[in-house]
C-alpha cells in the first residue's frame, strides 16, 4: 500500500514583479498537488501585483502585501506562517514542472532517509517563460560542497549550482538546522542555508526537472553575481567544515578527472559518491542507488 503524501509548502516572495508573478503562482497552484499549502509575501508592490495575488487568494494557505526588510525576510515571515512536512520556496520569476509536486510527495513518502532532495537536470526559462537549457549534474556530495564544487566562478574547481528552486526538504531538518533563512546576507541565504542542511543530512538528486530559473534583464542574481560568489565564497571559507580545492588540485580536477574511470576516481578519493532517487521502471516506486 503506497504511503500517503506529505503535506507540501511553498513560500514565494515577491516584490514589484507583476510580469512574472501570476506564472510562478499557476506554476504552484496547477499541480494538482492533494495537500499543498502556498504562502505569498509581497513587499508592498505598487505595479498590480497585488491584484494578481487576490485574483487566487482563494487557494492560498496564507499571503500579505506591506513592506519588509527585503527577500529572505519575507521569506521567514512565510515560513513561519506555514505546517507542511516538506518544504520549499520558489522566487516569483521562476516557476515549477507541472509534475514536479508528485515527484518529489512519492519520494518523500516512501524514502524516510530523504531529508532533502534537488534536480540532476536544472532548467533555464527565458523571458518569455521557454524552457531553454537544460544541464546535468552528476550529483552531489557533503566533501565535494565543502571543497566548493556546487560553487562556480570562484576561483576553483566546481561543478554547478545547487538549483534553490528545484530543492525541498523535511520540517525537521529545517529545524534542526534554525529554522531559518540568513537575512544578514543580501544574496546567498540559499548558499549559507545548504552549508546548514549539509552539517546535518546529505542531499539526494532526482533525475527529473522540477523547476527552472528564469533569465531576464532585471534577474537579481544575474546583476549581481560576482557580489553572488563572493558572499557564497565567505559562507564557505566561514563554514568549520568548508576546505576548497587549491589551484592545483582545481587544475588536475578540470584536466584529469575526465580521462579517469569513475570507479578508479571514487577508490582515489577522487570524486565522491552521490546519493541518487531513481524509479523503478518494472515496478512502481522509488529506490535510492550510490553512484560511485
């Protein structure tokens, strides 16, 4: 007997971003999600979004529109307004998969070591809303984050992003990490939030896009990325566990590594395993395998 799906909630912030905004709420509000709960909080936006918002408020567990001291604070003050068992937040310029709420309740559901879970295949959304690009992440890792390989341009080697939009995880290890987003940063909550949860649980990927980043000229991230990495870059370099690879050991990795067999590597020390949800294709359900 399949094990029910836990409550899900999605907080998104949003300010003056009414040209986005509804197609980031749909993206929620569509997914045909049993027991979801969908906070919004809007930082007193004068550009209609407001009446976007009411125009589904009715399906909303919760939403507010006055000032704030900026995203992540906004972000608490949803979080704290929600009861669900797994736990997100999506930006109010990007949107979700629409099957990505049942992906991620079955593995929730039927994997109790799961605390938290991310995409191997982030998408990229464009203006318009058209999924163009889709990469691939081999997976992730507790060494490989604290050397820095899901923190690009930084001066080592490094792998990809953690996609922030394509990541949920339990209640209880959002507690047992605070139980909060840092709002003494300006733009790598996200990042220091992952440092947190990594001290506490590693992290699963699923091979299935769940959400996507959308790029526009007014993207928050892409203006400001360099200020992005760099307070990503103290976050780790802060972090008692946090060790990036050297100029050395980046160059070898970017040279080397791809002509090494991935099990010779492993044995080396040097890739590690990553923890993987898969589907079981002749029979339902889904099973965790180490990718050595």
């Amino acid at each position: 007997m399949a094990e029910p799906l836990p409550k899900i909630s999605i907080v998104t912030p949003s300010y003056n971003q009414g040209r986005f905004l509804e197609e980031a709420m749909l993206s929620v509000l569509t997914q045909d999600y049993p027991d979801l709960e969908y906070v919004v909080v809007d930082g007193g936006s004068t550009d209609g979004s407001v009446d976007l918002i009411r125009r589904h408020e009715e399906r909303l567990a919760y939403w507010v529109s006055k000032p704030d001291a900026g995203q992540y604070d906004a972000l608490d003050k949803g979080f704290s307004k929600t009861t669900g068992e797994v736990m997100a937040w999506l930006n109010s310029d990007d949107k979700y998969t629409p099957w990505a709420f049942q992906i991620v309740g079955e593995i929730f559901a039927s994997l109790p070591e799961v605390e938290w879970l991310t995409t191997l295949y982030p998408l990229t959304w464009d203006e318009r809303g058209r999924a163009t690009r889709c990469t691939y992440q081999s997976g992730y890792s507790r060494q490989g984050f604290f050397r820095g390989e899901n923190l690009p341009g930084a001066g080592w080697f490094a792998k990809g992003f953690i996609q922030q939009e394509s990541t949920f995880w339990r209640r209880s290890l959002w507690d047992r990490a605070g139980g909060y987003v840092a709002t003494s940063l300006k733009l790598a909550s996200d990042f220091e939030l992952w440092a947190r949860f990594y001290q506490q649980a590693e992290l699963y990927g699923v091979g299935t896009p769940l959400a996507g980043f959308r790029v526009h000229r007014d993207q928050k991230t892409a203006l400001h990325f360099d200020e992005y990495i760099q307070e990503a870059k103290q976050v780790l370099l802060n972090s008692g566990d946090g060790r990036p690879y050297s100029k050395v050991e980046s160059f070898l990795r970017a040279k080397v590594l791809p002509y090494i067999p991935r099990r010779w590597a492993t044995r080396l020390g040097l890739l590690y395993p990553h923890k993987i949800c898969t589907h079981r294709i002749h029979q339902e359900g889904w099973k965790v395998s180490t990718s050595r």
